[in-house]
C-alpha cells in the first residue's frame, strides 16, 4: 500500500472518529465532555486534515521524482547523442 494511501485513509478514519465524538456529545447528561470535546474534536480534525494534505503532497512529490528521474535519462542521452555526433 503507498504511504499516500495510507494517509488518506488515515484522514478520513481520523474524520469519522471526529464526527462520532461530536454525535457522542450531544448527550446533555455528560459533563466532562463539555469540557473535554472540544480538544479532542479539534485536535482529531486537526490530524485528519493534516494526514489528507500529507497524502496529497506526497503523491504530487511521488509524481514530481518521477518526472526528474525521466527528465535526467533524457538529458544524459542527449549529452551522449552530442558526444557521439562530434567524434
């Protein structure tokens, strides 16, 4: 499984933890929650972002590499076309 995948689907768990706690909360009988839902709905939310943009950023990365990498054959094949044509 690539790293991209498993960041996405890392978000989106992230995500769903999220809006359960927020469904847990609307129980008015629970007092701690009130005080404790909103920095573990934030901070969830925070990390599942995060982890959506990481997987994101990487897989352009992953596209980027592999556009240098044949970017670099194709000027050392050049570089060898010149060296081959002037002998």
């Amino acid at each position: 499984m690539k790293l991209k995948n498993v960041f996405k689907l890392l978000g989106l768990s992230l995500f769903m933890v999220a809006l359960v706690l927020f469904l847990l909360s609307q129980n008015p009988k629970v007092d701690i929650m009130e005080i404790l839902f909103p920095v573990a709905f934030g901070t969830v939310l925070a990390f599942s972002g995060a982890c959506l943009i990481t997987g994101e950023l990487i897989g352009k990365i992953d596209e980027l590499e592999k556009r240098a990498f044949w970017l670099e054959e194709e000027v050392r094949k050049l570089k060898e076309k010149i060296k081959t044509d002037k002998e």
